[in-house]
C-alpha cells in the first residue's frame, strides 16, 4: 500500500523491497527491523532452532527481550545453511531479494555461497551488506567482535565509569551504532539504484560506527592533550553538568553557555555576584574549579524538595531531568501524551512496543508481530517452489 496523508495510513515507503537478513544477535537484526517498520518484506533466514539471541532470556512471554525488540515485523525460515538443501534455499530467496545482509562470524558467508563478491556478480541489481566486528581486512579483520569487546577497542570504557571504575555502555551501543549505519547505507544504495539500476555491495564495521561515535572524546583528548578521565555522570569538558543532590532526591542538571550560567545563577541559585568570579566565568574556568562549583550548587540546592528545584530550573530556561529506571521511562508522561506506544504480536502473548523515532504526520510505521522459529518456513518454501 503506498503510503499517504490520510489519517492512520501505514508508512510504506519501501513497499515492494524485500530484504533477505542472514542474520543474528543484534546489529544486522536493528537494522532489518527498521527496514520492516518501513514497509519491507523482513526475511529471517534462522538456523536451526533459531538465532542464538531467542535464548539470552525469557523475560517477554518467555522470549528474550533482545528478540522481541529486534524483530517484530519479520518472516522467520529456519534453514540450515550448512547443507546442500539449505543452501539452494538461501540462493532462491537472495535471488529474488533486493537487499541481502548478514553479520554472521567473518568468512562464514563466503563459506555459504553469500560472499559479496560472488553476490554482485550473480545478482547486479542486489545491495549487499556485510556487518562485522572490525572490517574485510586488517590484522583484525578475522577477529570475533562482541559488544563489550568494541566498546574496549574503540576507547569507549576508557571514558565511561568512575575514576576509579571504568563502565561499558548499559545498552548494546556498538551493535546498534552499526546496526544505524547499516540502515543508513541500504537506504542510500536504494536511493542509487533508482538512478542507476546497479546495486551496490558495502561493509559496516562495528569499531568504525562506534569509532564516529567516540569523535568529541577523540578530538578532546589527542588534540587538546588531555589526559583521558572519567567523570561518572558529570562531563568531562563542561560544568556545571551532571547530577545534583536536593533535599529528597538528584536533580540532573546541563548548561551550554555563558549565557545560561549567568541565569543559573541569578534565577535558581540566587547568587548573581557569582557571573564576576574569576573562578566560574567561562566554561573553562568552571570546569577547572568544578569541585568548589560542585559544593556551592549542593549548598543552594540542599533544602529544596527535587520538583522545586525542576520547576525553578523550568522556569528559568534550564535543562535538567530525574533519572529514571526502564520501568519508569515505559510510564513516561511524555510519552502517553504524545501516544507513542503500540501492541504487537508474538508467540507468547501482546507485546507494547515504542513506535519508530520518525514521526510523518498522518501516517503510522508498519509494526509487524515478532515471528516463532520457522513460522513462515513452509509458506516461503512454497513460494520459492521448494516446498
């Protein structure tokens, strides 16, 4: 259905594209979910049993809550890919697919007949993407990547955590910065083939998404000389930023300028004559006497109640926020208000899921049901004549 203006219509952008996801844990599946919110035909290839992260949990109906986030939408075939039969499968479905990706371990595609260069030549309409840890070459390019291990590589824990105590990231950040630019580079390659009618083969490397990530910290630190640090929850390179204690509670505080210091002073801190002190009049200034700025802030704000202190920050102009737990955030006000959650299906029961970031006025995001293993196996296979 293509897509329209009228009230409720589904975003269809990319109605007609089908995607083949050779596909596991959870880059390649980020990626291929959002290509189904969008309108795609999603087939997951699975091996038998299914991909691995069915089994990280059983928190959502008794499904891993990794699935259940990273594949509404989808199809699922369960082939096993190592046989002769498997095989022929796969070749089928890429032939008719208009974008095939995968993120199996580095070679394992080139072993399946799925190389990329075997690919473009067979199929030179097809995008191809291939996810990896580090890249088709280089001294690492052969190397198993998980999450953790290229938030290591690519500096992220030595900037994140306590002085003493260095912290990975709470969420699959270089999964998901690759899954992004995965996204990104389909939706171009598409793009090209309307104009050209070729397809374009392409990698995403884990450490280079999470690399672009890490480009303020880089800079900060190899240009400024810097020795490298970790503030917890404050920032590094500016203050006042990060948490403040009030009478009942933290209030989370972030300023920009001068020009904000200089109303945080005067509106919330009732201590004007603090703009003129040598010590706090730029951000450089502040951030190098952060410990006593730090001391003055708490002593304002210690006998004030955490909704006073928001609603005198609001009124003058200053972000700020209170930390939430995931629970917290899926009651979020500011999401009811806004009608940001929907219900999809799954082989457990209904699941709420969070409508796409890209909001269309008028239309609504394709928000398919989470597949069981091999759901649409016979379906498919009947459809490619294989049945």
């Amino acid at each position: 259905m293509p897509a329209t203006t009228d009230g409720g219509a589904l975003i269809s952008a990319l109605a007609g594209i089908t995607v083949v996801g050779l596909e596991q844990a959870v880059a390649a599946p980020f990626a291929t979910r959002q290509l189904a919110d969008l309108g795609a035909r999603v087939i997951k290839v699975e091996r038998p049993g299914g991909d691995f992260a069915r089994g990280y949990d059983t928190a959502v109906h008794g499904q891993s809550s990794y699935f259940a986030w990273l594949n509404r939408g989808k199809e699922s075939i369960e082939v096993d890919a190592k046989t002769e039969r498997g095989q022929s499968v796969l070749r089928a479905l890429v032939a008719r697919a208009d974008v095939f990706m995968q993120n199996l371990a580095p070679g394992a595609a080139g072993r399946l007949g799925c190389g990329a260069e075997e690919l473009a030549r067979r199929h030179p309409r097809l995008i191809c993407c291939s996810i990896s840890g580090y890249g088709p070459s280089g001294p690492y390019a052969g190397k198993k990547a998980y999450d953790l291990l290229v938030q290591c590589e690519a500096g992220l824990l030595s900037v994140t955590g306590t002085a003493d105590h260095p912290s990975k990231a709470g969420i699959s950040v270089a999964d998901i910065a690759a899954g992004m630019y995965a996204l990104s580079g389909v939706l171009t390659a598409l793009y090209e083939r309307e104009r050209t009618g070729r397809g374009t083969c392409f990698d995403v490397a884990m450490l280079d998404a999470l690399g672009e990530w890490m480009g303020a910290p880089y800079y900060y630190h190899v240009y400024g000389q810097n020795p490298v640090r970790r503030a917890g929850a404050r920032h590094v390179s500016i203050s006042p930023y990060g948490p403040y204690p009030a009478a009942d509670g933290q209030v989370f505080i972030g300023l920009q300028n001068d020009r904000e210091w200089a109303v945080l002073c005067k509106q919330v801190l009732r201590r004007p004559e603090l703009t003129l002190d040598a010590r706090f009049r730029t951000n450089p200034d502040r951030l190098a006497h952060d410990d006593e700025l730090t001391a003055i802030i708490e002593s304002a704000l210690a006998a004030l109640p955490v909704g006073q202190v928001t609603e005198l920050l609001d009124r003058a102009g200053i972000a700020s926020a209170r930390m939430r737990t995931p629970a917290e955030f899926a009651a979020h006000p500011q999401l009811a208000a806004r009608d940001r959650w929907r219900e999809v299906g799954s082989p457990g029961g209904p699941v709420r899921a969070l409508l796409p970031p890209v909001t269309v006025p008028g239309r609504e995001a394709t928000m398919g049901d989470i597949p069981a293993v091999g759901e649409h196996t016979e379906a498919i296979l009947a459809e490619l004549g294989l049945a």
